[in-house]
C-alpha cells in the first residue's frame, strides 16, 4: 500500500470516501428523541457524514423545533449551540455535492433557524440553486421561491426568473400545493394577464386537491390579495374548505384568513360566525402576550360585550409586557372595537408614547387615528407624537410616505406645519398619484379650517399648494390610458376637494376609456359612480350593455354594487326590464348563500328601482333569515349595524306599501317609535323662513304643520289641508290624528285611507329639496328622493317638492316672488 502510494502520488484528499451505505448512519439520527443527541452523533461522526447525512440532521433538529410550542427560544439555542457549527461547516464544506431537494431543504431550514440572509453559507446555497434552477422540479422551485420571499426578494432578477420558468411550464404544472406556494411568491412582479392565468388554472386544479388541504385555500386567498383581485368563485372555493375543516384552524389561521378576506372586502356570514365561536373558546387557553394579542386583535371587532371585557381586563393585565409592535396592534384593534375602557386607553398609550421613536410613518399615522378616534388627549404625547412626524418629514423622499405623514400632522390638536414640510409636499407633486394628491388636498384644507377657526387667518401659500394640487391631479387625468390603472386610483378616493376639483375630469377620463369596461371591472366601476352622486348616462348604458353581454361570467356577489349606481342616481337604462330582470335572475340560485347584510342592501336597492322580485323578499321576510341577519348584526360596529337596521326598515315599509299583494307585516313599529321621538328635529334656516311663508300664505300658523311624521313613519317638511274649494283647513278645528297608523295596521297593508277627513279634503305635503337630493350634475331627483314622493302619494299626499335651485334662483329673490310660488305650488294660482 505504501508503496503503491509512493508509485501513485495522487491527491487523494480530493476523492470523497464515504462508507459503503449511508444508512446505518440515517437509521441511528432517526432514533435521536432531542436535538442534544443529533448534536452528539454529528460529534462523533463529524469526519464521516456525506451530504445527505447532513440534510438528513437539518431534517431532523427542524423536525424537533415544530414540536415546540415557544420556537424562537429553540431556535436561539440551536444556533448557539457549539455543534451547529460543525454542522454549518459540514454543510459549507458539501454545497457542491447536495441533490437538488437536499440544497434547497437545507436552505429552507437554515433560514428558519434564523442565519442571517447575507451570511456566506446562506450566500452559497442561494447562488448554487441559481446555477441549477432550470432544472428544479415543480416541488423544489416552490420552496425556493420560498426562501427567497423570506429574504424579501420579490423583486430580485431570480424571482424573476422563476417567475418566467413557471409561465413557460404553466400548461404541464398539475399540483396545485407547489403551484400555490410559487403564486404567493411570485405575485408581486407578474403582469395582468399572467395573474390571470394563474387563477385559471388554480382554478383548474381545485377539484384535485384534497378538501382537507387548508393551506393551499389559504395561499390561493393570499395570491388574491396581494394582486388585489376579489375573484369570487375561487373565494367561495377557499372558504368552503376553510368551514369544512374549521375545527383544525387555529389562532394563527383564523386571524389570516380574517384579515385576507377584510382587505379584499369578502364577505362570508357563515365563516366570521364560526371564527367567533372558535375563538371566544380559546380566551382561557393563552398567557403568553404575544399569542393573546393575537386572538385580541381578531376577536376583539367582533366580540360580544362580555367577550370584550374579558379581553380587555386579560390584555390589561399582560401590558407591562407587550412590545411597541404588540401595543400598536392593541390600539388598533381597539379603535375597530369602539373601546371605552379609559384605564386600558391610557395604559396602551403610555406603552405606544415610550415607543414612538421607533414606529415608522404609516405605524405612526396609525397611532394619530387611533388616538383621536379613541377621544384620548394627553398634551405631551401630542407635542411628542409631532415632533417625531415632523423629523421623519425633513428626511423622507417617497411621495406615498410623505402624505402618510403629512396627513397624521393634519389630524393632530395642532395640525400647522412650517415651511420645512410645506417645500417637502411640493417636491413629490409630480410623482403623486391620484390618492396622494387627495390626501395632501384633505390634509391642507384641515390647516386651512384650523387657521380660520383659531388663527382667523388663510395663508397665501396654503391655497397656492390647493391650486398646484389641482394642477397636478388634471394632469395625472388626462394623461391616463389605462382604465384599470384608473380604477385601482379611484376605489378610496373621497372628499370635498376630489368632488369640488377633479371629478368632471375624472368622469371625462372615464368617458374616454369607457370601451374598456368589461365583466372584470363593471363592478368597480359600478360602485366608483354610486359614490359620486354624477349621473353619466353613456357610463350606466355602457355598464349594462356590458352586464347584459356577460352575465354569465359575473359573479352575483358582484350584483349589488353593479346595480347600485341605477338605484341611487334613479335612472333607467335604455334596456330596463331585461337589464334589471337579467341580474335578478342571475341572483336567484344564490340567495341561500349570499350575505345576509348584502341581501338586505340589494332588495333595499330594487325597491328604489320599484323592483320587488317574490323570491328576494320572501328569502328576506322569513324567521330564519331575519334571525341570522340579528346575529350578525351583534358582530359589526354600532354604525354599520344601524345602518343596516335602517335599510331592513325601509325595506319593510316599501314592500307595504307599494306591494300590499306580498301580505309581509310592518314589524318595525316599536323600531320606529325608539328612534323617531315626538320631536323629531328642529328646521334650519331655510325650512324657518318657507315655514312661516306659508303660514302667511295659507292663512295662519294653525293652517300648517312643520316636521311631520307619517304613518310608516317618513317625516315631512310640512303639511297642510286643504277642503274641496281649496281652501286651507286650520287643525284645531277637526279631530285628525298625525303620525300613528291605524289599529289594525299589523294585520291590513292596504295603503291608509283618511276617512275622517272632510269629503273632498286633500293632504298636502310640502318638502323642500337641498343639494343632497340631487344628482350632483344635473337637476335629477336621486332614487330615495322618488321613492319618498311616491310613498307619500300612496299615503294619500298630493307632493309638493320645492327644490334648491328654483328657490335660491333669481327670479325668487324676493320675499313676494316666494310668496307667488308657494301660492301656485299649492292652489295652482299666482297672485293674490
């Protein structure tokens, strides 16, 4: 042997010898039952152990750490233990050798035990499995693109390029467990056509998943929020899976999912109930601040109120030890419950007070609102809590970042900025999209009320910025060309100066791009023009030529907010019945399953419209509905509920009034009776000087009612009587009773008749019109103003509507002008 070596100097150290089977080796680190002995055997066997026998001992340790319930410690103590050195050695020594899921597993693991991304071994993995990516399997290209998210290279030339080998594979790619993974990590850099296909073919493949695979539901809603698409089938998809397995969901899960489906407005009754139910259990299971901030954070928006006080006097109790990112989510979550709890308001502040250093601009924006929403006031966290704005301001580039903090200084007690912050705005205007030049415009007219409330004074270089934002935001307008990237500006855009400023343009812009409506995005468009209050009829003709060529292809939970539009601004498309009938029958088969909130605003909505289909309203006016609807009330804040209250109500009264036939009850008496009180308001100035007007014109203030409130309970702005010679009635004269239905009201829906009217006596109800009742654009009675007119018509009124503009117009200028048009309005004659 020796001297075969001296004949043959060969390196030798350059050939690997390993023992003749590996197994023996990976058959003893199976039988390890803790990390310290995997540490041992890789000790003793250190000279010896092949690359796959060190894939093998990651395996292994990381096997152990998902075991533990506290992870980071584990991870702490493996990283600092003596032979994870050695095996970072190994590992270093072996990159070259590795298979291809041996790398990239050793990677995945490296990572999570917390190695640093630009350390030299996770540098070397990440550069061989560059050199190999072509020939990655599905599975292995799907964790890689893993690590590489975790290292925050969305963005990075490598994502790329895994991005292109998945769209070139696309047609060959059957699993939709790798394929999810890749379209997490991927979404960020795709085009629109490429997302597309992606929710095709997931789409696709669900079929062939197990339905006990909750994290590729879950990883598919995620894709959908990061593209910020709301694409209903794959949602409803996912959360069938989610409420099939909702015993297996844990904190971590439900509080995801949650909070993916509040961003992409998803709403689903069935899986909020359950998320409620499963986490109310397990408020006595957690101690540990983090994992109960956790479960404050989901369940605190909408838990009961005996849920709430257990939540909050528990995460009063772990204060002392939530971290500044801990307290911040506490604080939010409190705003979204409505908290009252003061102790717990001054502790949380306290903790966020000590941290405000440390939060960056949009976490400090968050700390602005929910301070002031929470009617908290300490003096020296305000003059603190601006300071730091105004330091982050001075160095700040990014024009989102800048109005993040522009508008957090505007929402302060003292929202003045200097000229520092001033010249900062003015930088960044030619970079703002539409939704900063918006919150820049609000933010400036705060200061602008400010300084005249407090300061009686409006600086020069306030309005001049006003002008310069109206500048910039007609040319972001006319140079767009893109209707989606058009909608994705407007879908937050509100305010006095977007309205007063831009919105001619804007509906300009979309008339412009209006042949790029389509089934995608009729819906967002839809909603966009129900917020404006402008009536666009080639927009609403356009929309429902669309709806009418694709509806099959719409979703119904895109219904309401397509008809929407129709129903507030009151108009009729050229293709009413079929258009209308269209939707309706699109909404049928799904009435079991939508939204009990959306079935409410949708009948709502065809009622306006003077459409009552039979099966909407009996799925609605039904025991069981009515009582999911009042759970669900019980989970949404105080305002939404009422709203919703309101709408039901208003429902209720139109289906009584207007299809009697139906025979649904008016179950809404003691409802009414809460919120409308004898006095049911007081008259503005205008309604002060028509109000005694007519009672020169009829005769006396006898001859006249003000603030009236109806059977069915609408509310009026005055009433009259006149008898069959038109002469006005006074009310003292005759036993009339106002505002009280009939007794057997509950049992009959026939409209009221006044019989103890004088024959041939007529009602009159006189209501003055304001800007509200208007479309924005043009004179057109809105859809709530038509459907009042005609309810009250039903009721036995003649209607007499006094709109804005003809009594602030020029020809009634004068007080005998009014009087001549009150006279003609109401006996048909002018001058006395």
């Amino acid at each position: 042997m020796l001297r075969l070596r001296a004949v043959c100097p060969f390196p030798w150290r350059l050939f690997h010898f390993r023992p003749f089977s590996c197994e023996p080796l990976i058959s003893q680190m199976d039988k390890c039952t803790d990390e310290e002995q995997v540490f041992d055997f890789i000790e003793k066997n250190k000279a010896v152990l092949s690359e796959k026998q060190v894939g093998c001992a990651f395996n292994i340790l990381w096997q152990f750490q998902k075991q533990k319930t506290s992870l980071l410690k584990g991870v702490e103590w493996i990283r600092d233990h003596p032979q994870f050195l050695t095996l970072y050695n190994l590992t270093t020594s072996k990159v070259g050798f590795m298979n291809d899921d041996t790398l990239v597993n050793v990677l995945y693991i490296i990572q999570h035990f917390a190695v640093e991304a630009h350390d030299p071994l996770v540098e070397a993995l990440v550069t061989e499995a560059w050199r190999r990516l072509e020939r990655f399997d599905i599975n292995v290209l799907s964790k890689f693109s893993t690590c590489l998210a975790d290292q925050h290279l969305h963005f990075s030339p490598l994502m790329g390029k895994i991005a292109d080998i998945v769209n070139r594979n696309l047609e060959t790619i059957q699993d939709l467990r790798s394929l999810s993974v890749l379209m997490v990590s991927i979404s960020s850099l795709i085009s629109q056509r490429f997302q597309e296909q992606l929710v095709n073919k997931a789409e696709l493949l669900f079929d062939t998943i197990d339905s006990s695979q909750v994290n590729i539901a879950r990883r598919i809603v995620q894709f959908l929020r990061n593209i910020k698409y709301c694409y209903y089938p794959l949602l409803e998809r996912c959360n069938k899976v989610f409420l099939s397995h909702a015993n297996h969901l844990d904190l971590e899960s439900i509080s995801k999912i949650l909070s993916l489906y509040h961003f992409l407005q998803f709403h689903s009754f069935e899986f909020v109930l359950m998320a409620k139910k499963r986490l109310t259990e397990m408020i006595p299971l957690f101690d540990h601040p983090a994992s109960f901030v956790k479960l404050f954070i989901a369940l605190g928006p909408m838990a009961g109120p005996e849920e709430k006080k257990q939540l909050e006097s528990t995460i009063l109790l772990m204060s002392e030890e939530l971290t500044s990112q801990q307290a911040l989510a506490v604080m939010g979550a409190m705003e979204e419950m409505e908290s009252r709890n003061s102790r717990l308001i001054k502790k949380i502040a306290s903790i966020l007070h000590k941290h405000l250093d440390d939060y960056k601009p949009l976490e400090l924006l968050k700390v602005t609102q929910a301070l002031i929403f929470l009617h908290f006031r300490n003096k020296a966290l305000f003059v603190k809590l601006r300071e730091v704005l105004l330091s982050h301001l001075k160095i700040s580039v990014k024009s989102s970042e800048i109005s993040i903090l522009v508008c957090a200084i505007s929402m302060l007690p003292s929202p003045h900025i200097d000229e520092v912050g001033l010249s900062r705005i003015e930088a960044v205007l030619p970079q703002c999209d539409l939704n900063d030049l918006n919150s820049f415009a609000t933010s400036v007219l705060r200061w602008i009320q400010y300084d005249h409330m407090y300061l009686d004074s409006t600086t020069g270089k306030q309005l001049k910025l006003l002008q310069k934002l109206d500048y910039y935001g007609h040319q972001r307008l006319q140079k767009c060309n893109n209707l989606n990237l058009l909608s994705e500006e407007l879908k937050s855009l509100k305010g006095d100066w977007f309205v007063e400023s831009l919105l001619e343009e804007t509906v300009a812009a979309l008339h412009c791009l209006m042949d790029e409506i389509n089934y995608v995005n009729v819906a967002g468009i839809s909603s966009f023009i129900s917020r404006t209050n402008y009536l666009s009829t080639l927009i609403l003709d356009r929309i429902a030529s669309v709806v009418l060529q694709h509806i099959e292809k719409i979703h119904p939970f895109a219904i309401l907010a397509i008809i929407l539009p129709f129903s507030v601004l009151n108009y009729d498309p050229p293709q009413r019945d079929e258009f209308f009938g269209t939707c309706i029958q699109h909404l049928n088969s799904y009435l079991p399953v939508l939204d009990p909130l959306m079935l409410v605003f949708l009948g709502f909505s065809l009622a306006t419209l003077e459409y009552f289909p039979e099966d909407l309203l009996k799925t609605i006016f039904n025991i069981k509905f009515l009582n999911r609807l009042d759970s669900q009330l019980q989970l949404l804040c105080s305002s939404l509920s009422m709203r919703v209250q309101f709408r039901l109500m208003e429902l209720n009264r139109a289906v009584c009034l207007e299809c009697p036939e139906y025979q649904i009850p008016w179950f809404h008496d003691r409802f009414c009776q809460q919120h409308y009180t004898k006095d049911i308001g007081s008259m503005n100035g205008v309604q002060q000087h028509i109000y005694k007007m007519l009672a020169e014109v009829l005769g006396g203030i006898n001859c006249v009612k003000a603030l009236v409130l109806t059977p069915y309970y609408h509310t009026i702005d005055f009433e009259c009587i006149l008898d069959k010679r038109k002469k006005p009635l006074p009310y003292g004269n005759h036993n009339i009773t106002l505002g009280k239905l009939p007794a057997n009201h509950w049992e009959s829906n026939t409209p009221i008749v006044r019989s103890r009217l004088p024959p041939g006596a007529e009602r009159i109800a006189l209501e003055f019109l304001d800007l509200r009742a208007f479309c924005r654009n043009i004179p057109h009675l809105k859809g709530k103003s038509a459907m009042k007119k005609r309810h009250l018509e039903i009721l036995g009124y003649h209607v007499i509507q006094i709109p804005h503009f003809e009594w602030n117009s020029m020809a009634l200028s004068t007080k005998d002008a009014r009087m001549d048009y009150l006279r003609e309005r109401i006996f048909g004659e002018g001058k006395s």
